[in-house]
C-alpha cells in the first residue's frame, strides 16, 4: 500500500496539524536512539505553555503527607537515565481494513529516547501512602472540550492511571530527553515514562499524581484507551464469557520492517540488507524471522546490539532477490522470551488499538 500522507513537517509526517500528530518514517530509522527532533509526536489538545519557574507538581490523594514539588527541587533528586521505547496505542492504524476512525500512523508512531529523570517511587515514599493505596493516577496539563458525543462535558485534561506495584517498580518523572530539556511537545517541563506500556500512558506536561484507593475511571482508561476483553465467569451451562472494556497497558510484541520501505524498488539477483526493529513489554526479543514469499518460508534474521529492557532490538537479514523482476511480499514476526509470536490475524476485540498482527509490505524487484 503506497503512503498517502506526503505533507511532511523537521522530516516528519504530518498526520494532522490541530492537535499536532507527527510520524516518523519508519525507514528513516538507523540509531538505536532516535533523535527528539525525529521522535513522533502525539497530542490531544493544543500543546500547553508552561513556565518551568513557576511549574509545581502536586502530590495528593490517599496519602499521609501530601506536598509539592518544584522543578528545581525536583531536578536537585537523584536521577536514573535509560533507554525506553514508546509506541502510540494506534501505531499501524492505517494498515486495518476497513478502515477505522483514529489518527491513520502507519509503521512510525514509536521511538526510543534516553529518559532521564526521578522514580516516580521516591515521590510516593515521600509523601507517604495509606495502607488502602491501589492505583497512581497521573494528570497532565493538556487539556480541551471534545467533540466526542461519549466525553463529557465541559473541559477535560489528559489523564490516565497505573497500579501501585508498576508505579512503584520502574515509572519515571522524565525531564530530559537523550541528555537535553524535554522539547514542548514532548512535555516539557516534566513527562511520566512508563516502560513497557503502550504511550498513553506516559503522560506529559505532568500536572498532578493523584494515589487512589478505586479503579480509575477516567475518559481516557475508559472510553477511549480502552478495548473488549472477553473473561470467563464460569458460565458453564452455556460455555459463554462477557465482554468487558478493559485499560490499554502493555505492548504486544512486534517486529517491523525499515528497509526496503513498502513499495521500495530493489535490483534482482543481488543481495539486500532488509532490516527493521522489534519489541515487546518487560521481556527479551529473542528471535525475529523474515518471509520474503508472503509467509510461505521463514528465515531467521540477525538481531543486533545488546538486548536492553522495554527497549527496541535492531535485527537484519541478507536478502538474495529473486532473478526474475516482480513484486514480492516481505513480512517479519517477532518472538519474546515467554515465547509469544505475532498473530497472523488481526483480534477484532481490540479495536483500533494493539495491531501486532503481521503486516505485510510489497517491494519492486527490477
């Protein structure tokens, strides 16, 4: 399928401009750090101004001592810095068939930063949490009307919620970006990076952190965010299960394909570095094979680099094209170390979220 969307914006693909939605080029992609000012780009509501002088980050809720914190006295707390790949909850959107409402991401809503920035757990510990503490919600300054009949009314900031033990486990307050501020549409001053989870939930222009003793309900952990989940409750005269809307959280494993881009030309009966990126949530990728006959055989490629959590591996493979100039179908799956594969088939239940099922491209061989 040829990319339809030329209009492009710093070498990005403008997927609309009012709020900003920015693509990378997937085939662009060749450092394992991907540049901020190549990094997509993923807003609801117009991006907020923020005064980094006068920027306060409250901490409250279900907690002993609730206070508030600066981003200079932030900023003076330890820091931990690391590789974390973010992928928009749509990425690959515009692959499904039908078609579906949403922005339309092809291979490129995902990147992988070096986040500097303070555990989210040093603040909880700070301020103390009540025995009932069960969820983190997390509010950013965005915020906006929607025109979404199920939204409702008045203004609506950006929110979204994690479990304590997550919270607790490896959640980041990011304020820099492969070693420089956080750029204002990645959310300066301050963004949460949650590892592993698809980027919703790593909300930026952060605002509030808000502990909770309840399931949060919000909009966005809700209505929007949300996919079907089928659960069994041991209806065993009838062997049915309901469908319940369910918070969008980990990443599924996935592997795509950089290079040769969809549509490419590549010359015939020579050998072509076909290369890509994989990933998954808190766990290895340790295979990534490659079809060059639309998944008739499987060949096992190179992964590169060393394997870091919650972070992409690079993979390559030497492709020898066929003699004989025509169209063929390549298409990469990825397995992670609990031995989950991609799906061949795209689940319906999850909507217009989570596509990790194995998405073919078509080159030119000539």
């Amino acid at each position: 399928m040829p990319q339809e969307e030329t209009k492009l914006r710093d070498g990005r693909i403008v997927r609309s401009e009012n709020p900003l939605n920015l693509e990378m080029p997937f085939s662009t992609v060749d450092s394992f750090i991907t540049p901020a000012t190549s990094f997509y780009v993923r807003t609801h509501f117009p991006i907020p101004a923020i005064d980094r002088d006068a920027w306060w980050l409250q901490v409250e809720g279900e907690v002993e001592k609730p206070f508030s914190i600066n981003y200079k006295q932030l900023t003076a707390l330890e820091s931990v810095t690391a590789p974390v790949t973010l992928e928009c909850a749509g990425n690959n959107r515009n692959f499904l068939e039908p078609k579906v409402k949403g922005v339309q991401w092809r291979l490129g809503a995902v990147g992988t930063a070096e986040w500097t920035g303070v555990p989210l757990s040093v603040l909880l510990d700070r301020a103390t949490l009540k025995p009932n503490a069960n969820e983190i919600i997390l509010e950013g300054a965005d915020g906006g009307m929607l025109e979404e009949p199920k939204s409702p009314p008045g203004e609506l900031k950006f929110a979204r919620s994690i479990p304590l033990e997550k919270a607790r486990r490896d959640v980041l307050l990011a304020y820099k970006m492969n070693g420089e501020d956080l750029p204002p549409e990645h959310g300066f001053p301050v963004r949460a990076i949650v590892p592993g989870w698809y980027a919703m939930a790593s909300i930026k222009w952060l605002q509030r952190i808000i502990v909770t003793d309840r399931p949060f309900t919000g909009y966005y952990q809700t209505i929007d965010y949300a996919f079907w989940q089928r659960t069994d409750y041991g209806h065993w005269q009838r062997g049915e299960n309901i469908a319940e809307l369910t918070p969008l959280t980990e990443m599924k494993v996935k592997a795509e394909i950089a290079r040769p881009a969809e549509g490419e030309t590549v010359p015939a009966n020579t050998s072509v570095r076909v290369r890509g990126a994989a990933w998954a949530c808190d766990v290895e990728i340790t295979k990534v094979e490659l079809s060059t006959d639309g998944g008739a055989t499987w060949n096992d490629t190179k992964l590169l680099g060393e394997s870091k959590p919650n972070a992409w591996r690079f993979w390559e493979f030497n492709w020898k094209t066929p003699a004989q100039p025509g169209k063929q179908t390549l298409i990469a799956r990825a397995t992670d170390s609990l031995s989950r594969t991609q799906p061949v088939h795209r689940d319906p239940n999850r909507g217009t979220y989570m596509i990790n099922h194995l998405l073919p491209i078509e080159v030119e061989v000539r």
